[in-house]
C-alpha cells in the first residue's frame, strides 16, 4: 500500500497523522531505558498508537500526496478516501490489516478495532542509527561474595611478620577494588561512546542534506524583480493554508484579500519547492486551529489544509 509509505513519512514529522472516516495515528515520545531483566538497553524513541474516534479531515495526509504525486488535491483526498473505505472492507471480513513498519489492525471479539505496533520501528529522528542491544550481565554481587568468603577462611593479620607471609591477600584486594572502580568505568565508556556516535550521524546527516540542496539550486536567465515585504510574525506553530503562490506580487494579493475579509494572514515562508505559502491565521493550539480549518473549509475554501510548523 503506496499511502502506507506516506503516513510512514509523516509520523517522523508529524504527532498525529489523520486517515479521514478510518482514525488516526499518534506518536508518543519516550527517553532511553534499560530492561534489568534481559539486559537489553533502548534509545530514545517515538512509538506510534490509534484513536479510531479521530477522523476528521484535516488535509495533512491528502496534501502530502498531492504534492509527492504531482495531483491536485480532490485527487489525491479521493486516493485517501478509497485507503479508508478498503482498510474499513477488510476488517470487515475478519482479515489482519498490516501496513509495513507501522503495525497492524484487526477486530477483536467485541467487534472493535485493535492496533498493534511495529516494535521495531522508531520514529524519532534523534535516535538515526541507534538500535536496542543486549549487554552481558555485570557480575559484581559475585566477586563481592566470593572476597567475603575469602575473608571468612583467610583473616587479615596486621602484624608485619603474617603481611610477608601472605602477600596473596594484598593483590585479592586490589583485584577486588579494581573490578568495582571498572563496574563504573564501564559505563562511563558506554555513554562516551553513545554521545560520540549521536554527534556523527548528526554531522552524517547535516552534510547529506547540504548536498542535496545544493543539488537541487536552478539558475533563472531573467529573474523577475525582488521586492521587499513586511507583514506581522504569527504566533503558534498551527498555520490553515490558504495557498502557495509560485510569483510572490500573487501571495501578496492574496494576503491583501484576506486581511480585507478580517482573517490575520500572513506569509509564513517558501516551502522546499520554491512557493510562497500563505496563510489565513495561526494558531498555538491544534483544538483551535482544527475548528478554524473546519469553518474556513466550509464557507471559504474547501481546500484549505493545516500545516504544522515551528516559525523562525
């Protein structure tokens, strides 16, 4: 399922991710943990659950198809439409529904939909590179009941002459103060090591996207005129697009019609394929921006979407 590859691309961006009438996919951020029982050490994640009452549209999915397709939206929003009615159709008749590196679906005896999670999958892009791994045991309890026994059979004399005879005990209890003073070593060396690897997959992954812009730069012959805008910063990081504009006198007339109906639009940045986005308003919270989308949609412009982005 091509959709299934899209909503993979949006969970790494994106907390929640909506297929419109089916539900929707969340993602929950968790710090790095170890597992005492089986010695096994996880990195930092993001793993992804299900709200089957979540279901409205709010133009996320459908948006990023078209703009990966090439599609207007209404095709694109149909694609979308087709995904939900077949995911629907097939739990229906009792099949397991698996979208790769997400999870899987299937109905429960009560008749309600269960969601299980790709265990493997990690959608938190500060984790790139890192797996969980299973360390061998550190044994220290041991040696410590092993050197207390030693003790028992063999006491310690302080007299100079038993020091001379014995000089075993003196290394036993080197050895022993050693493994402990490595105990902490260790994992001093193992977060070293984490921290290090972290930095050079974040340089790894800076480089590659510099070269891929720097492959995708177009020279113009004639360049039209630049011109100089001033409009308000917005607040929030929830913007309802009205429009992405390729001439930027286009995005500012579109700023002016808006602002004379009463909205706060505002140019909010040129998107990575060279269009300048306009917005009705932004928002700080998504509950607010979601009842303006659904309003704007239904008396303005049904094919308004939110973005969510964090502005400069």
């Amino acid at each position: 399922m091509q959709i299934a590859s899209y909503i993979k691309d949006l969970l790494y961006r994106y907390e929640c991710v909506i297929i419109p009438g089916f539900g929707a996919f969340i993602t929950h951020f968790h710090s790095a943990k170890i597992d005492a029982e089986t010695q096994t050490f996880y990195p930092p994640g993001k793993m992804v659950s299900f709200n089957k009452h979540l279901q409205t549209n709010d133009g996320l999915l459908a948006n990023y198809i078209a703009t990966v397709e090439n599609s207007n939206y209404e095709t694109a929003l149909q694609k979308v439409r087709n995904f939900s009615g077949k995911l629907s159709l097939e739990l229906a008749e009792g099949k397991t529904v698996t979208l790769n590196d997400i999870g899987e679906f299937f109905l429960n005896k009560e008749n309600k939909v269960e969601f299980f999670p790709e265990e493997n999958q990690n959608f938190y892009t500060g984790s790139f590179g890192l797996t969980r791994f299973v360390s061998t045991k550190v044994t220290r309890e041991i040696y410590k009941e092993q050197a207390q026994a030693l003790e028992e059979r063999t006491p310690i004399l302080f007299t100079p002459e038993k020091r001379q005879s014995k000089p075993y005990l003196k290394y036993a209890a080197i050895a022993l103060i050693a493994l402990t003073i490595g105990g902490f070593g260790g994992m001093k060396l193992y977060k070293e090591k984490v921290e290090e690897y972290n930095f050079a997959q974040k340089q790894k992954a800076n480089n590659l996207l510099e070269n891929k812009i720097q492959e995708a730069t177009f020279v113009i012959d004639n360049p039209l005129p630049s011109i100089k805008l001033t409009f308000l910063k917005q607040k929030g990081k929830y913007h309802i697009i009205a429009g992405a504009f390729r001439v930027a006198q286009n995005a500012d007339k579109k700023i002016k019609e808006l602002s004379s109906k009463g909205y706060s639009a505002s140019l909010i940045g040129i998107n990575k394929y060279g269009l300048h986005q306009v917005a009705y308003q932004s928002f700080e919270d998504r509950v607010d921006a979601l009842k303006a989308l659904r309003t704007i949609k239904k008396t303005q412009n049904p094919n308004a979407w939110m973005l969510v982005q964090d502005l400069d």
